[in-house]
C-alpha cells in the first residue's frame, strides 16, 4: 500500500520539480538577456518589417540565406546609422550657431524684453499677482539679463553635457547596432526554423500560434511605419509652416519636430513653446501666435490622427485602443511603448479571440 503511494507521488514530486526548475532557470534566463532586451525587440521588430525586402534579396541569390539576411541587415544599417549620423551632425551645427546667436543678442534681448515687461507688468491683474507671489520670489521685479545670462549658461552647459554624453555613449550605441543587426541577421536567416521551434514548443494549436504570429506582424508593420511616417510628416509641415512664416532655419527645426514627435506627452511642444516665448521677448507677437497655433495645435495633432489611422488600418484596432495603448506605452515603457503598447493590446485581444472560440466549442 505504501509503495503504491509512493509511485503514485513520484509522478507529481517529478512535475513540481521540472516546473520549479523550469521557473527559476526562466528567470535566470531573463536576467541573462534583460540587457540586450531593447535590442532584441528592436532586432525582432526589424526582421519582421523588412521580411518582404529579405525574400526580394533571397530571389536575387537565389536562396542562399546568409547572404539575402546579410545584404537585407546592410540595407536596413544604411536606412538608419547614416540618416541618423547626418541629421545628428546638422543639429550639432544648428544649434551652436543659435547659441552663439542667443549670447550676441544678449543686450537686444534684454532691452526688447525690458519694454515689453514694464508694460506686461502695469496690467492690474499682473501686479496683483506678483505682488502675491512676492514673498517667496522675494523681489516683483523681474531681471532680464540676469535670466537671459542664465539661459545662455544652461544652454551651455546642456550642449556641453549633450556631446560629452554622445562621446561617452558612442561605445554603447555602437554595441547596441552591434546585438540588433547580429540578432536581425540570425532572425532573417534562420526564421523558419525558429517559427517552427516556437510552435512546436507552445502548448497552442499550431492554427492559433500562426493567427498570433500573424497579428504580431501587422501589428509590427502598422507601429513601425506609422510611427516613422507620422514623424516624417509632422517635420515636413512643420518646416513648410516655419519658412512660410519667415523663421530662420526651417529645416533644421522641421527635423528637431520630427524628433520630438517620439518623445512621451510633451512631444512636438517641446520645440513649440520655447520658440513662442522667444518670438514673444523680440516683439513678433503675430508670428508667435502662429507659430503656437498651427504647431502646437495643428502639428501637434497629426500624431494624434495620422498614427491611429495607419495602425487602425493594418491591425483593425478601434481607433480609441490604439491612442490609449500608444499613449499607455510611452509612460510605461518609453519610446519603445510605441511598439509594445499596441503590440500588448494586440496580442491580448487575439488570446481573448482564441478564449472565446474555444468556449464556443465547448
């Protein structure tokens, strides 16, 4: 009788143990490979939207793999490192020029937003309030070459930390471009067997792993290329608004919009409203207002549109789970959230689709 017990709990003490291990050596797995996560994603993302031209170069040599998914990496390390090394080299122009413009028209800056001032200060409501706030700013008097020395000395000091940062930091981008198009590279040309590794090893039934595989690239495609798109088009508006306006270096200021598009919440806002205060302290009020308006409102609302639209037609999300899985990710995830927001929604949704039509058999 006792013997019998204990063969029938070996079966169970062997399944808690392959499972406790399985568990602990899955987490040792995690922090073995949570340093090379964002290029892993990134690596996987690439892979699957440059599938199409992988298969043109698999044509054109004829099938040997390595060198379709090596010429395919090149291509995709072309598109992205020299763009990226131009546009990085131009703002690193742009913006000592206007650094040094700021600190030569120090005393042009203060004299204008002196005026400008003393009469923004004798509005009854404005007095009031700086009377109010007196006590702890503990003067109601406001020092404009004070503040625009101390502008100019941030920026210094920002631009200073900026390219020492990039300097330091050239070594880690470099060996993050290395474990992305490496990763990529294996992905392209072992794919399938990976693929079917992967559905092998799933407890799902292979026709619900290939629909999940398949909402993960299109959704891949629509993040990847609404996200790219949404941002190529807000700078080009925002350069064609600029130099309408008159503003100098449109170009330049088109790309540094289509930067801050991919940054969480503040967005294009962060080059929106820095340029209103500045073109409100030199006395072109009309055009700072303009300058807010079509692109603090009208620029800034293209990623609201644009992106649902374009990932809304690939993945059929509603409209209202895309803005919030995108915004949702951002916070939670940072420029990455972009990806993983509705990658996560999407995903969820397929498992939910699957939930449903499993009970529906039952």
């Amino acid at each position: 009788m006792a013997e019998g017990n204990s063969e029938r709990a070996k079966p169970r003490f062997m399944n808690l143990f392959l499972l406790a291990s399985f568990l602990g050596l899955g987490y040792l797995l995690c922090l073995i490979f949570r340093p090379f996560l964002t290029g892993l994603i990134w690596a996987t993302v690439l892979a699957v939207v440059f599938s199409p031209f992988f298969e043109f170069a698999l044509r054109i040599s004829k099938g040997r793999r390595s060198l379709a998914a090596f010429g395919t990496c090149l291509v995709v390390l072309l598109l992205i490192v020299l763009p990226m090394t131009f546009l990085g080299i131009v703002i690193t122009r742009q913006s000592v020029g206007l650094y040094q413009s700021v600190q030569s028209n120090i005393d042009m800056l203060e004299q204008r937003g002196s005026a400008r001032l003393q009469e923004f200060q004798q509005r009854p409501w404005v007095r009031r309030g700086m009377e109010l706030i007196s006590p702890w700013t503990g003067s109601e008097e406001v020092d404009i070459r004070a503040t625009a020395e101390r502008v100019v000395a941030n920026l210094s000091q920002f631009l200073l930390k900026a390219g020492t940062s990039v300097l330091k930091g050239a070594g880690g981008l470099v060996f993050s471009f290395f474990v992305i198009f490496i990763t990529m590279f294996f992905l392209l040309r072992d794919g399938p067997h990976i693929l079917e590794f992967i559905t092998a090893a799933n407890p799902l039934p292979s026709a619900y792993a290939a629909a999940v595989l398949s909402r993960f690239r299109d959704i891949s495609f629509a993040t990847f290329y609404g996200t790219i798109l949404t941002a190529i088009v807000q700078g080009a508006a925002a350069s064609l608004i600029l130099w309408t306006l008159g503003i100098s270096s449109p170009a330049f200021w088109g790309a540094i919009v289509a930067l801050t598009s991919l940054v969480p919440i503040l967005g294009t806002f962060l080059v929106w409203i820095p340029m209103f205060a500045y073109l409100l302290i030199v006395g072109q009020t009309t055009k700072g207002i303009l300058v807010l308006v079509l692109g603090g409102v009208v620029v800034a609302s293209i990623d609201n549109i644009l992106k649902p639209m374009i990932i809304q037609g690939r993945t059929d999300m509603h409209p209202l789970l895309v803005f919030l899985s995108v915004l949702g990710g951002m916070q939670v995830f940072g420029f990455l959230g972009v990806l993983l927001g509705p990658l996560v929604v999407t995903v969820f949704l397929a498992f939910l689709n699957l939930y449903r039509l499993e009970s529906q058999k039952e």
